[in-house]
C-alpha cells in the first residue's frame, strides 16, 4: 500500500526531506519542548497520556514500542502498565537526550531504553512487541502508510496499537475559539520561547493536513488493523485510535 509522501513541512524553503525537517525542528526546541507543551495546553496533555494509558490496562502488555517517544513522556507513563522492558526510538537527538535524562533521573532506565530510530524503517524483528503507542507523533510521518505498515509489522499477533494525535473539533462556538487560539496566540508564544520561527506554525498546519479521524480508521483497517476505535478528548481537541493486529 503506497502512498506520497506527507507535503507539509517544517521549513518551507528548505529542499531536504520533511523526515530531515522533523528532526532539525525537534532538536532545535528539544529543550523547551516539555515547558511548551505543557504550558499551550494548560497541562491537558497530561490527563490525555493517562487516559490513553488506561485504555491499554485490559491488555496483557510486557514488551511495548513508543514511537516518536520525543522526551520520553508517553514511555513514562506506559509504565503504569507494570511492563517489563519499554523501547522509545525518535528521529531527534535533542529530544533523546532530554528524554534519557529525564528518565535517569527517575530510575526508570532499567525499564525504558531510548534511541535513535526510524518510524518507517522500525529497526526491531517482526512480532516483537505487545503494544506500540504514538502521541502526537504520526502528522510527522514522511509516508504515514509505511510508518504504520512498520508498526503492524513488529506487533505480536493480538497486540495492540494505540495512537494520540491532535484533531480538529466542530462544535460551535468552540471550534472558532480553539481555531484563534491554534492558529495565532499559539505559534507566537511558541515563536517566542523556542526562538525557533515555524516549529509552532507547523503544529497548525500538520493537524489540518492530518486525516479526519474517520478516513484515520479506514487507513488503519486497510492497513490491517482489527476492532479499531476512536476517543474523541476535549471537544475533539485530541483524538486516541486503537485498533489490534
């Protein structure tokens, strides 16, 4: 299943890859990236993770993958799932090495291990993991089939993929306010505190070019994904999708 890789990048004047863009972005805001994310969502961020993780408690989960980990949140709060080894790969070094050591200093590197890796070119056998969970990692595919291909491959037959991923919401009036506050306040404090000019303008621009999160879950039953679901958060601020292998 092919598909074009993703046109909305980082850096529009730049001619190198979005994959390249990606991470050239992340590691230039790497170190304010937890504050920022953090402070634009009033902190939301956080409930979404644990939700997300509570999602997965009904599954028997002792090996996990996180990909695009970032910092290593989402792997940090995977471990309320009590599993036994959890691998977090990125594309950026800066957010690695924030992540490992945030980690360290939490005593949980015997539990996690982060490294460099590719979403879609999964450096892991096939069937290896219980669960591989995405947070706000998937918009940054270059080829958003092929990454999720990669995932289904290295999933254990019956294991679980679950990803939390911005959306767009569409009640009135809300979807107006969020829409100012997405689009305006939001890439100026970014702009501001990142010193980086399009990280906080990409943000925006990737959510819209995402799919809907019906045309999500067709990709991922076409893909080969079973008893797939979706949680709508916040007003559809944020959506979780799961489905099974």
């Amino acid at each position: 299943m092919s598909e074009q890789p993703n046109t909305v990048v980082p850096y529009k004047g730049d001619d190198s890859a979005k994959k390249e863009q990606v991470a050239k972005m992340f590691n230039k805001i790497s170190k304010k990236y937890d504050f920022l994310n953090h402070f634009l969502s009033m902190g939301i961020d956080i409930l979404w993770r644990k939700k997300s993780i509570k999602i997965l408690k009904k599954y028997p989960i002792e090996h996990l993958l996180d990909v695009a980990t970032g910092t290593g949140d989402f792997a940090l709060e995977a471990l309320a799932l009590n599993p036994k080894k959890i691998n977090g790969i990125d594309i950026s070094e800066g957010m690695l090495s924030v992540g490992k050591k945030k980690i360290e200093k939490l005593g949980k590197d015997d539990v996690i291990t982060l490294e460099l890796g590719d979403s879609e070119n999964l450096q892991f056998e096939d069937d290896t993991f219980d669960a591989v969970i995405v947070a706000f990692g998937v918009r940054n595919f270059e080829n958003l089939n092929k990454g999720i291909e990669e995932i289904l491959r290295v999933l254990k037959p019956g294991g679980v993929f679950l990803v939390l991923e911005f959306s767009q919401p569409h009640l009135f009036p809300f979807k107006q306010l969020y829409n100012f506050y997405f689009n305006n306040v939001l890439p100026s404090i970014g702009k501001l505190v990142s010193k980086d000019n399009s990280a906080y303008t990409y943000l925006p621009e990737s959510v819209k070019a995402f799919p809907s999160s019906k045309e999500f879950l067709v990709l991922l039953e076409k893909i080969g994904f079973k008893n797939t679901k979706w949680h709508s958060l916040t007003l559809g601020i944020s959506s979780i999708y799961v489905g099974e292998k």
